[in-house]
C-alpha cells in the first residue's frame, strides 16, 4: 500500500511540475491587444487548473483519503 501511494505522488508530483511550468509560460506571456488572445490563456489557466485538481484527486484515491471521507460523510 505504502508503495503504490509512493508511486501515485511521484505522478502528482511530475503533473504539478509540468503544470506549474505551463502555468508559467501562460502568465509569463506580454498581455496581449487581442481579447480572443487573452480569452485562450484563461481557458488554457482554467484547463490548467482543472488538471491539478484531478491529479490532487487521484492521488488521494490512491491514499483511500476520498474514500474515507465519503464514508465519514454517509455516517451522518
């Protein structure tokens, strides 16, 4: 168990590093004069983030933490 969580956060850890290098390219950019320009870059941060919370997610599905917490919920 320990060693799939290890392999699951090596994952996260890549696809937030990645992202983040996105992330930066992105906002590293000169704003633009377009609006069409600036629309695509929030929907690509937008994308981006949305991508870095599916990772959170797996990778507490990896742990059992979703699980766990969803079964806290249901004793109510």
């Amino acid at each position: 168990m320990a060693e799939q969580f290890q392999l699951a956060f090596e994952e996260w850890r890549r696809e937030c590093e990645m992202i983040d290098r996105e992330m930066g390219r992105i906002l590293g950019t000169h704003p633009s004069a377009s609006e069409d320009e600036r629309q695509v870059r929030r929907f690509q941060f937008a994308s981006l983030v949305e991508r870095r919370d599916a990772a959170a997610r797996k990778l507490l599905a990896a742990h059992g933490v979703i699980r766990r917490v969803r079964a806290i919920g249901a004793q109510k």
